[in-house]
C-alpha cells in the first residue's frame, strides 16, 4: 500500500513540475513575441516574473539583462549583473556584460576598471583576453580590444591566433603599418600561413593610405632569402600597378628556386591579364630566351604571342572594343604577319598540342579579322576541327566559320555550323546554347520568326546560362513585335547587315523604323541602332545627337540609359574628352540608379580621374 501511494505521489509531482515547466516556457516565448514585436515593456514584465521564480535559468538570465539594455535601464541592469557576480564571482562572461553596461551609459573609465578587473581577478587564462577583447569590440572600444589582444598574446601559447586578431582590428581602426607588422610576424614564424596572410591584406588594400604603408614596412623588413615576404612585396608592388618592381623580384624568386621560368611565366599571364603588354612581352621574351630547355617553353611562346597580337587591340593604340558595332581591325599589317610567324612556329614545333590547337584559331581569327582573308581563315578552322575535334579549340572554330557564314550571306551554311554544336555529345550545354541563340537570330534574319522564339524560349529556362540575357533581349523582339511583322522584317534586314559590318546600308533601314511612331519599342530601339551605326562610321557628331536625344525622352524610351552611357564612351575613346566623360557618367549615376549600367560608369569615373589626377 506504501508503494502504491509513493507512486501516485511521484505521478501527480512530476504531472506539476511539467505544468509549471510548459507555463514557463509559453510565457518566455510570449515574452520573446512582445520584444520582437515592438512591445519590450511588456516583455520586461514577463522576463522579470521569470527570472524571480527561476534566477538560475540562464536563459532567462540573458533576456532581462538584454531588455534592461534595450529600454536604457541601465541601473537595473547593474543591479542584476552585480548581484549575479556575488553568486558567480569566477564568471568572466559577468564582468564582460557588466563593463559594456556602464560603456552604454557613458562611463567608459568604470567599464574598462570592470572589464580589467575581471582579468586581474581570474586566472589568465589566454581565452579570457579573447573574450573581454569581444565585449570591447562589441562596443566598438576598438583601442581596448587591441590591449586585450595584446596582454593575451604576451600569455599564449598560440600568439599566432591573437596575431590575426590583432591585425584585423589595427586595419578596422586604420592602424594600416601596425596590421602590416602584425601580418609580417605572422609570416616569418609560420610560413604556412602565407596564404591567409595575404587575403588578409587584400581586405584592407583598397583603404586610403593602406598600400603605401604596407609596402613601407615589408620593404624594410625584407629579406631577399624569405621567399614568402618576397613573393608577399611582389604581390602588394602589382596591387600598386609597380610593375618592374615586381618583376624585379619575381626574376630573384624563379633564380633561387631554380624554377626554369615557371614564377616568371606565373606573372607574365598576370601581366596579360591586367592589360600590362609591353613589360608582359618583355616578361614572355625574356623566359624564351633565359630557358629554351624548360617544359613552359610552348607556353611562354604562345603567350608571347598573344601578348604582342593584345597590345595591337589596346586603347592607346586605337583601339575600338568600347564600339557597341566596328569595322574589323587592321592595324600594323607588318606587325600582324609577324605574329602570325610566330603563331606558325609553335604549330610546327608543337603539333597536336592544345599550344598548338590555340595557335592555330588565333591564326584563323588574324586573317578573319585583320587581314580579311576569309578563305585562309576558313581552311585553318576547318583544319582545327578535322585534326583536333575533341580540342576546345575546335568549338571556337565551329562558331568562327559560323559567323565567317553570315558574313558571306550563307545563312544555310552558318546555320549548319551552330546545329553541329548543338548535335555534339561533348560540347557543355552553355556552348549549346550560345549555338542556340545563333541560330535564333539566322532564324530572325531569315524572317522565320516563329522557329526564334522556340529556340530562345529553350534558353532563357536556364536563367544562370550567359546567354540568358542575349536571348531574353531576341524574346523581346520576337513576342512584342509578333502583330508588328512589317516592321520587324525590316528591322531584322537591319540587324544582318549590321553584322555583317555594312553599317550604311544597315543605318538605312534602321532610319525607316525610327521615323514610324506606330513602331513603338521598335522605334525606339531603331533610333539607338542609327546612333550606334554612326559611332561604327564615326560619325560622332550625329550619334552625340541622336543620343541626346533618347536621353531627353527619359522614361518614354527604355534604351535612353544606354544611351547617356554611350555618350559618356564618345566623349572618353573618341573625344578623348576625360572630364567632360565623367561628367556623362556622374549624370547616369543620378538619373538612372537602377541602370544595369552603373558598374561600368562608376568604374570608368574612377579610372579617369585617377588618369587626370
């Protein structure tokens, strides 16, 4: 009978303890709703209730101190944390909450007592520093975060961790020559952080004033035998576009690693990729010649040559890639069959090489593009794809004879071209669809309008393809102007005599469909193809016009953004007009905030003023 009732008993308190358990736990979430909702008075009350039937909840803990904070209640909240710390004396995290209330209230002198006599009161434990370091950062007490971090590390046995610390914050507070010596101490005791020592320099490198002084200090402190703190000096010289200074050092790091021009060749291409040509030639030129023997030879030569057939295409030689359509570049013949000769040389030393492969297509687009031999260009790409059809290469030379096609006018031909890809079992599906939208527009061209939109409508399912957009921009034409045939005959016409660089005869009709106000979109879209087919025949004065134009009509035509962007182009490549250029691009930032053309501005606003300044 005594157990019977010890086991009712047991029942009915463990049937209480889950009552008084859920109530609690509803009335700490309504009391979570109320803070959340906006209503933190009401939460308080809650909170308070809580805490006083269960103060060893630490939940509960946090949320009243939290709220004391949210409604200024500073003193309440010192009253807590205080009688708290008289239970938990060995609780650091109570002196962190007790020192950020008073930094709250304004009382920085008490909060940093608080905070160090927490530390002098505890044992030193390294992660105690950390985490009072934390609470000042919360507060944004950057300068005592630093001496936490610093008392710390002096106590680590892993100084390195509060080293990264510590250089984070010394570059957070502009401290840039005390997070450089932070990040240099780190490299010279542990060399295998070489790789996190840089990316933490590349987080700071774009501040005023940064650069500069992070290069001062791994300058006085290099030494020619620490590869790292060498490669680190090279590294932050490219960020400052010092060049030959890096290359300087590079030619030191490839000599002592014996490395037969494998660093050299590494920044060589990082030379071609930041447009720096002629010290990448010279770069190139000089591992061919210093390491005929290396297993780079082919590489250094094809790059090379790339690099010299680049410096023909650049800005100050005239370049024309801004131009929305050109006429193909000519250039320095004598310059160009001299890079074909090179070209040649790696195909008959290499053969059968990818180098080789390449060599071959940068030929094929020369004489397309430079020399407008098309029968010559013609037989190399069909070269690629019969010797080498599993290259990459040979999809390049498939879509170049395709449009090689369209220039003839044998549409038939350049549609077989991009079907071919299509059908190919080891093409990517991006490769695919940029044959897809080739041959939407020969189906555009051709007036078969319905077979564009099937093709386009495969496409644009796949939003992440890069063609998305080109296809969307086709779908646009092809479903607006579906009651509109007419007129989309003709502006199509346009379109293929645009690419087919009969820029005259493409502005003519273009002219038709901007003069018809029943056109619409059509319209308006036509008058920015006239303006573009002036800047392709250098007329600027009458594209500056017809831009201006589109500009003024603001929200009434789609395209008057790209225009305004257009005019910013004339007056920055063909005026050479820099500060009347950045004035167009400050107006499109102003006018058009939501233009998909604000990158490109704000980058061509900074490059132009840092080329006037």
């Amino acid at each position: 009978m005594l157990k019977i009732i010890c086991f009712i008993f047991i029942i009915i308190a463990g049937v209480a303890y889950c009552q008084n358990s859920n109530d609690g736990n509803n009335r700490y979430l309504l009391g979570e709703n109320y803070e959340q909702s906006g209503y933190p008075d009401k939460a308080k009350e809650i909170y308070e209730y809580l805490y006083r039937r269960n103060p060893s909840n630490q939940e509960y803990f946090n949320s009243l101190n939290r709220i004391y904070i949210l409604l200024k209640q500073y003193d309440a909240s010192i009253k807590l944390l205080e009688q708290k710390l008289t239970i938990n004396p060995q609780d650091i995290n109570l002196y962190g909450l007790l020192g950020s209330t008073y930094y709250l209230m304004g009382n920085e002198t008490k909060a940093f007592s608080i905070w160090d006599d927490g530390l002098n009161k505890l044992p030193q434990n390294q992660i105690y520093f950390k985490m009072m370091a934390n609470y000042a950062i919360e507060r944004r007490a950057f300068d005592k975060a630093i001496d936490f971090l610093k008392r710390g590390e002096k106590k680590s046995n892993d100084p390195l961790s509060f080293a990264f610390e510590l250089a984070n914050l010394y570059s957070l507070t502009m401290q840039y020559k005390e997070a450089a010596e932070e990040y240099l101490s780190i490299v010279l005791k542990s060399p295998e952080q070489y790789q996190a020592v840089q990316n933490g320099l590349l987080s700071y490198m774009n501040k005023v004033d940064a650069l500069q002084k992070t290069i001062d200090v791994f300058e006085k402190k290099r030494d020619k035998d620490n590869i790292n703190i060498s490669y680190l000096l090279a590294y932050l010289y490219i960020q400052e576009k010092m060049y030959e200074k890096a290359y300087s050092i590079f030619s030191e790091i490839d000599s002592k690693l014996k490395s037969n021009g494998n660093v050299l060749l590494k920044f060589a291409q990082d030379l071609y990729n930041d447009h720096q040509y002629e010290l990448g030639a010279k770069v190139f030129s000089n591992i061919i010649d210093h390491y005929p023997l290396s297993p780079i030879i082919s590489s250094a030569k094809l790059g090379y040559a790339k690099t010299l057939e680049a410096n023909l295409d650049d800005e100050k030689n005239g370049g024309t890639d801004w131009k929305p359509y050109s006429f193909n570049k000519t250039g320095d013949q004598k310059k160009v069959n001299e890079i074909i000769t090179i070209y040649d040389e790696i195909v008959k030393i290499y053969p059968n090489s990818e180098p080789a492969n390449e060599a071959l297509l940068r030929i094929g687009n020369l004489k397309s593009k430079r020399i407008n031999d098309l029968e010559g260009a013609t037989e190399i790409f069909n070269k690629l794809i019969k010797d080498a059809p599993n290259s990459k290469f040979a999809i390049k030379s498939y879509e170049e004879l395709g449009d090689i096609y369209i220039q003839e006018g044998d549409l038939g031909k350049s549609r077989e071209m991009f079907q071919k890809l299509v059908q190919s079992n080891n093409i990517p599906e991006e490769e695919k669809n940029y044959a897809r939208y080739k041959e939407a527009r020969i189906c555009f061209y051709e007036g078969n309008f319905s077979s564009g939109r099937e093709l386009v409508s495969n496409i644009i399912r796949n939003y992440k393809d890069n063609n998305t957009n080109n296809a969307l921009e086709l779908a646009l034409l092809l479903n607006t102007m579906v009651n509109d045939s007419s007129n989309l005959v003709i502006f199509a016409e346009a379109e293929l005599l645009s690419e087919q660089k009969k820029f005259s005869q493409a502005r003519e009709k273009y002219l038709i469909i901007s003069q018809n106000p029943k056109a619409f979109v059509l319209q308006n879209l036509s008058k920015l193809r006239v303006a573009e087919m002036d800047i392709a025949l250098d007329d600027y004065d009458s594209s500056m016009k017809l831009l201006q134009e589109a500009v003024d009509e603001k929200e009434k035509n789609i395209y008057s953004d790209k225009a305004l962007y257009l005019e910013g182009n004339i007056y920055e490549f063909a005026k050479k007009d820099s500060s009347k250029a950045i004035e167009t691009y400050e107006s499109l930032l102003a006018k058009f905030p939501n233009s998909i053309y604000l990158d490109d501005a704000r980058e061509s606003i900074n490059k132009l003023k840092n080329k006037i300044s």
